[in-house]
C-alpha cells in the first residue's frame, strides 16, 4: 500500500461509489423524511453531487445544531443529508483504505473488526500477561479534556497532508475540515470527525509505542489505558504524555486521569476489567435499557422498522456478551409488566 495518496481524487470519484456512499448513509435511516425525499430523485441528485464534486464547485451547507444529555450534554451539529453522503465517500474511499494501515494494532476506534469489545478483551488479556510477568503492576487511564473542541485544524491539516498529496482531495479536506466556520473543534455528528480525530492521535499511539517504547498500551478514541511495570515509571510516562500532547497537539488531559495499582481493576468502554472479569457497569446498564424503550417508541409511532430497530440492538447485545454477565440480556430486555 503506498505511503501516500496521489492521483486517486478522479479514480474514486464515480456515480457508481457515491451511490453506494448514499446506500450507506440512509441504513438505518430510511422512514426519516430528508431520506424519502432524496430517494425519489436519486439518481438526479447524485449526478448533480457528481458534477460539483468533479468541477470543484461543491460547497459545504451549514449545520443544525441540537443538544443531547447521553452519555453527557454534547451539542451536535448535523450536516445536511447531501453533505452526509459527501463525508461516506471520503471515509469509505481514503480513510479506510489509506490511514488505518499505518495505525498501531492498539488503536480501536472507528476500524473494522476491532471496536470496544475487541479493545476490552486486549486490554484484559495484557492485563492477565502483566500479572504473570511482574505480579505487581500500574495503570495509567488517561483522557483527553473536551477532545473534538480541542483538535487543532491547522495541526490536524498538517497532519493529514504528510499523507494526502492529491490537491483535488486536499481541496476536499479542507473544505469538510473548516465547515462549521472555526478553527478549533471537529463538529461531533459528522462521520468524518470521528476518523479525523482517530488520525489526530495516532501521533500519541506512535509517540507512546515508539519514543516511549511503551508496549501495553490501548486507545479507543481519547481514552487511552497504560499498563507499565512501578508508580515511578507510571510518573515520568505519564508526565512525558501530558507534555507531547501540550505541545504537538495542543491538547490537555481532564481531570479523570490517573496512576492506580492494577489490584484496583480499570475503568474502560463502559466496562469494569480485570485479569478475570469483565462486567458491565451500573451506568451501562441503565443506559442500555433506556435505549430499548427509545427503539420500542420508535417502531410503535412508525419512525423505524422492526429489522432497523433489531439491526440498532445488535451491536448493544454484543455489547452484553462480552461481559462475564449471566442473564444480564433478559434483565435489561424483558418488557415491563
């Protein structure tokens, strides 16, 4: 796989692969009215998308912004659904086929077939290594403040055009990047953002793994978990970190960072884990459980179907399956009296 992108902007760019991109973007999604209504003149308004990514004259639309309280109050800035479509091409075609190659096997976010389940087990399986090697050992947990306000456009840019040298797509990727009109901040709602902000901390993956020679390590996003062998070493590592990010990336950790004793097990992608559990936290629990009743209100008043909603569940009952949780599943699911 080259090491750079060159002159694939025009191969990709095809009817045939934003069509897909749109087929990809309404799963899901197909009772929403913005969905109905695009569906009805596809093929005309994907020859339109064409022709305007294809001449340079696409032009980003605004955002609607709205807020939500799960897992925390966020505002998220949904693109309109055109735009949506744009951002699937991007991914599907450069993302995915040129930048995950170059991240560490440790780094789970936003790549196929690894995930937070996956990222739970390695974490626990270098936990249960670490007690045969050194019996004793430390954890650092660590995450990022306010992370995808804090991301540097400029930096990020920088970053992405080490690896982007086809101008049509760099012309492309700025104009995704500065959509929201700031310099500062990846709007959270665009599928875009999350593999931008992947890419923005491989920096501190290949930081950690190659100038630190840290080998336990794993991050799903900006949580990022440390194992190393004593609490002086866990120190300096830890202070290393907070410097490289300060300065590289202009970035700080929050307050939830720490340095514990591994006796204590850690906190990680809503699960509690050990050498020898797994379990799902009491706040996953009620997340989880609140999500059901939201899916069954949404197939009752005709918003989603039945095989949307059990196609939603899917990922959230694997969710159940990784823990070392009996009945777990027919607690959370069972429908009230």
């Amino acid at each position: 796989m080259p090491k750079t992108i060159r002159n694939q902007y025009d191969k990709k760019l095809t009817y045939d692969n934003l069509m897909q991109a749109h087929k990809e973007s309404r799963k899901g999604k197909g009772l929403r009215k913005e969905i109905i209504n695009f569906n009805l003149k596809q093929e005309e308004y994907i020859m339109w998308l064409y022709e305007m990514l294809k001449t340079g004259k696409y032009k980003h639309s605004g955002y609607t912004e709205f807020y939500v309280t799960e897992p925390k109050r966020r505002r998220i800035e949904k693109s309109r659904y055109i735009d949506r479509i744009v951002h699937r091409w991007y991914v599907d075609n450069f993302f995915k086929e040129y930048f995950v190659k170059s991240f560490i096997n440790t780094s789970y976010a936003c790549i196929e077939n690894r995930g937070m389940h996956k990222a739970c087990l390695d974490v626990q399986n270098a936990m249960k290594h670490c007690k045969r090697v050194w019996n004793n050992y430390y954890i650092i947990k660590m995450d990022v403040a306010k992370y995808f306000q804090n991301i540097d456009k400029q930096i990020l840019y920088e970053i992405l055009c080490r690896k982007i040298k086809d101008k049509n797509l760099l012309w492309l990727t700025r104009e995704i990047l500065y959509s929201n009109g700031i310099d500062k901040g990846l709007p959270i709602g665009n599928y875009t953002s999350q593999c931008f902000a992947n890419i923005y901390l491989n920096e501190l993956d290949q930081y950690m793994k190659h100038k630190l020679k840290l080998k336990y390590t794993c991050r799903y996003m900006d949580d990022v978990v440390a194992l190393v062998n004593t609490k002086k070493e866990a120190i300096e590592k830890l202070n290393l970190i907070r410097s490289f990010l300060k300065e590289k990336l202009c970035l700080e950790l929050n307050r939830k960072t720490q340095i514990f004793k591994s006796t204590q097990g850690v906190n990680f992608c809503g699960y509690k884990i050990n050498e020898y559990r797994l379990k799902i936290r009491d706040k996953g629990k009620r997340k989880l459980k609140k999500k059901v009743k939201f899916l069954e209100k949404q197939v009752k008043q005709g918003k989603m179907t039945s095989i949307e909603a059990h196609k939603y569940l899917s990922g959230h009952l694997g969710y159940i399956n990784v823990a070392n949780t009996k009945n777990l599943e027919n607690k959370l699911f069972a429908t009230d009296a």
